[in-house]
C-alpha cells in the first residue's frame, strides 16, 4: 500500500491541506493499493507562484542548455534508484503489465538524450538580415507550463512533458490522472535528490477539477495536454479565452495497412505490439488492420495463432503480455464495443469476451473482429481497449481511403515486401506518424503532431521543443551589421 499525505509543491514536500483523497484501485486485484491527497485550489495556486517565481525570478531560464541538461540528467540518475519501485507502482495504479512498464522505464534516459542532442540544433539566437538592418532573432522560453497528463503511461507521458518544458527553460506544474497518481511521487524524490532548483518541478493531484483551475490561472503561460478528445476539446476553449498557447495529444483509430501480398511472417509481433500492447491502451494503437481480401485468412491465421501463445493473467508476473484494462468503467466500454461489433455482424476469430479464472481483476482477452466495415462503431471510435478489427480491401486505392476514413489522424502503419513501396503509401495516410515495416511508434524520433481530431501542434523532436519557446525578434537601425552570434 502506497499511502501519503504531501504534495511535492514548488520542490518542497507539503503537509496536504484539504482532506479529499484519491483511492487507487488494483486493476488486477481490485485491492486499495494506494491513497493520496487531492491539491486544493490554494496548493495549485502555491504550485504556479513557485513556477512563476522560478521563472521570473530565478536563473533557470538563463541557464545555458548544458546546465540545464546536467540537472535533467542527475535527475534521471536519481530517478532510475527507484526503478523497481516505479516499475511496480505503474503495474499497481494501472494494471500495465511488467513487460511493458519495464520498457517504458527503460526509454527514459534514451528519449531525454535525444531530446537534448535535438536541442542542441535549436538556433536560441541568429543574426538575420533584416528589411533595413540586422535583425537579431532570439527565442525564448514561453513561460510557466502546466502539464495534463492521461493515465494510461503515466511516468513516461509525464515526462514527455517535463524533460521539454524544463530543457527550455519552463517550469512546469504537472496534474497526473486521478486513475494513477502513485507513481508521480518518484519524480518528485527524484527532483529533490537531483538538486533541481526550487519551483521548476510541481505536482498537483486531482481530477477534472483540479486540471480546469491549473489550466485557467492567470499565472500560467502555455498549457501541454493529453489525454481524450473531449478534455482537449475544453482545456483548448478555456486556453482561447485566455489567448494562451496549448498542444495537445490527443486519441487515434489508427490503421495498419498490409499490402497485398506481404509476407507478414517477419512482423507478425510488431502487428500485433502495434495494435494491442498495454491491451490496447495506447493512443497510437493501429487497431484497424487494413488487409488485401485474398490475404485476410492467412494473415488473420497468423496472427490468431501468435495471440494464442501469449500470456494474458496477472501483470506483475514477468512473462505476461496482456494485463486488465486500466478501470471497470473502461472494462465496461470495451464490452460494449464488442456488443456493438456483433451486433454490426461482425464475426469474432478471438477472445470476445473475460478471460477464464479471473474472478478478480479487469481483464478482456485480446479480440480479434473480421467482417468488419469500416463504418461500424468499432473501426470509427477509439476504443482503448485490447480489440482488433480486420477490414479488406480490393486494391491499395481503397485500403488507403479506408485508412483516411476516420476522424481521427494520430499513427499508423504499413507492411510491405518491398519498404520503398510501404513508405510510398505511408506518404499517403493522412496522420501525424506512421510505421513502416515494424519501424517505431510514435514518431521514432521525428516529431509526433496528431492530425484531424487527433491534436494539435507537436511533441518531441526539435518540432516539439520548439513549442516551449517564443521568437523575439531585436530590429538594427537601416545598415547596421551585428557580429553574428
Ligand atoms: P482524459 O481526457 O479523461 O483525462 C486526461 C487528463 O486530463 C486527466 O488528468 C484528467 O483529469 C484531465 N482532464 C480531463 N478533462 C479536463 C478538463 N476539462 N480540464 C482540465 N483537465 C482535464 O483522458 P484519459 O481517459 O485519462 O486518457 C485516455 C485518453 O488519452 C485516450 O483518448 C487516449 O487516446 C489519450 N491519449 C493520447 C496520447 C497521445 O499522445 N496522443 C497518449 C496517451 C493517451
């Protein structure tokens, strides 16, 4: 049991005030597994005064990159001590199973030192040749951030938000989901025992509520959200009546399109990593997968018989692949969309329904649906759930018109015999990302900007950084040259 009583507000552990508490439950025991304290509105209000103070006030946002990347880098030293704890903790809150959050524990320290060599080829400061003289162009951090974050990855998204915003020189005030704040507490140890500078780093525990008063403070500067459509959908409004900068990522109904003839022997398990891993729960899941009418019963084969060599029970358990889902609201969503997807006709080839011998816990086998148009409710709504749907097509005309047919536009993928003809069709999909041939998700590097309902502007790479940064441009009287710089 994972119980505390503070809140990590402005680099200080403090005393909760309010006496609301978040109740984390087991998604695989159904056990309390952790209780933790809701920030009141004076706790966010404390929260953004030490970031403004920080950024304001503090040397922060004039530390050079270097400095900078120093901190961040003690603070991934301190951060992995507690490895086994944060690893456990995320399989506590939300059921991931161990093989998953091991690895996205892992990618921490890889994805901070891209984003600091991504940094590294920002131009903060260049000397233009302006209308009449030189300009000087410098770019400056935005400001405070405050950072909303989705329970379904929680360390990982949450530092999705803080590794930029705080390379940039922003500090930031963080609300996790109220589904999975345990793990949250880590950073926070980890940014004292890193020595980070008061105020950089504050994290506020709550729901709606709580993310609602963060993002409308005055003493904010620009707000990074993920998480569902609709909560974007409001955190944008409320970021427009204030005329204050917002990204967001957002949710996907992505398509892996396999061309028609591909050997899919080779990429078998990237289909199905793509399409199912965390049970689904991963905003660029490729769950419609897009294959050519003479191929679907032997793809389909292949990929039924993997999925019934895969574990699916307790999470903790090293081998496992497939946890429960995260809540038993989102249990309940997902057996509704399997409902929906038979009552549209189509035919389920695996799982369906709860696993056998799990009295406790949230579990849904992993479902694969064929028969499936494309207009049904399960190839159009986002699920977030272990299901599958398999759609074919005539010719690769139609399988991309079928990828593109969504209101969404986050990933995707594409396997083929030959990879330059894949990437040509990935070239065609209308999304932010796309996978060829069992490349990485989410970018692999390059940026990751959804399209569509999917987001808006970007995160990681050079594209991402950029957000956290505001151009200032220093005009030279008519004929004046400045020594470049
Ligand atoms: P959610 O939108 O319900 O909540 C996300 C976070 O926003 C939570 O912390 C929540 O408390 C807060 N929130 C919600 N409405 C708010 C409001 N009006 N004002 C302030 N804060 C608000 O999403 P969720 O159910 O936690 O997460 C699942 C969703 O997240 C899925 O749609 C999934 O696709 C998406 N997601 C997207 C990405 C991505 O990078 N694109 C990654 C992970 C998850």
């Amino acid at each position: 049991m994972f119980e505390r009583e503070d809140h990590f507000i402005g680099g200080a552990w403090l005393p909760a005030a309010g006496s609301e508490v978040l109740e984390v439950v087991s998604p695989s025991t159904e056990d309390i597994v952790g209780r933790v304290p809701v920030a009141t509105t004076g706790e966010v209000d404390a929260a953004v005064a030490a970031a403004r103070r920080a950024f304001d006030e503090g040397d922060w946002p004039r530390l050079s990159l270097d400095e900078r990347a120093a901190y961040l880098r003690r603070f991934v030293d301190a951060l992995e001590t507690r490895r086994e704890q944060a690893i456990t903790l995320q399989t506590d809150e939300m059921g991931a199973t161990r093989k998953f959050a091991v690895e996205n524990f892992d990618g921490i320290r890889p994805s901070l030192e891209r984003l600091i060599s991504d940094a590294g080829t920002i131009k903060f400061r260049e000397v233009r040749d302006g209308v009449v003289g030189d300009v000087v162009v410098v770019l400056e951090p935005v400001g405070v951030v405050a950072g909303v974050t989705p329970w379904n990855s929680p360390i990982a998204v949450e530092l999705s938000k803080i590794f930029p915003s705080l390379l940039m020189g922003c500090p930031i005030v963080v609300k996790p989901a109220p589904e999975c704040p345990l793990s949250a507490y880590l950073i926070g140890e980890a940014a004292l025992d890193a020595g980070l500078p008061e105020g950089l780093i504050s994290i506020v525990n709550g729901g709606v509520e709580v993310g609602a008063h963060l993002v409308e403070h005055e003493g904010v500067d620009f707000v990074t959200f993920t998480g569902s459509p609709g909560g974007g959908r409001a955190i944008a409004a409320a970021c427009a009546a204030r005329l204050r900068g917002v990204t967001l990522e957002l949710g996907g109904k992505s398509a892996a399109v396999v061309l028609p003839g591909t050997d899919m022997t080779p990429y078998v398990p990237a289909l199905i990593g793509g399409s199912l891993r965390n049970s689904g729960q991963i905003c660029v899941s490729t769950n419609r997968v897009v294959v050519h009418e003479d191929d679907r019963d032997r793809v389909v084969g292949q990929l039924v018989e993997r999925l019934s060599a895969m574990k699916v029970g307790d999470p903790h358990e090293p081998d496992t692949d497939f946890g429960p889902v995260a809540a038993e609201r989102q249990r309940d969503i997902v057996e509704r969309f399997i409902a929906s997807g038979l009552a549209g006709g189509a035919k389920v080839v695996a799982g369906g329904g709860r696993p056998a011998g799990h009295d406790k816990g949230w579990y849904v086998e992993p479902t694969v649906f064929v028969d499936v148009d494309n207009k049904m409710e399960i190839a159009q709504e986002e699920i977030f759930g272990p299901v599958l749907s398999v759609i074919t097509y005539a010719d690769v005309d139609e399988a991309v018109a079928i990828a593109n047919d969504s209101k969404y536009g986050l990933g995707g993928a594409v396997f083929g015999n030959d990879t330059e003809e894949a990437l040509a069709v990935a070239e065609r999909i209308v999304t932010g990302t796309v996978q060829v041939n069992g490349g990485p998700a989410a970018g692999g590097g390059g940026p990751f900007a959804g399209r569509k309902q999917s987001g808006l502007g970007a995160e990681r790479a050079v594209e991402g950084l950029e957000s956290f940064l505001r151009p200032k441009s220093m005009a030279l009287p008519a004929g004046y040259r400045q020594a470049a710089g």
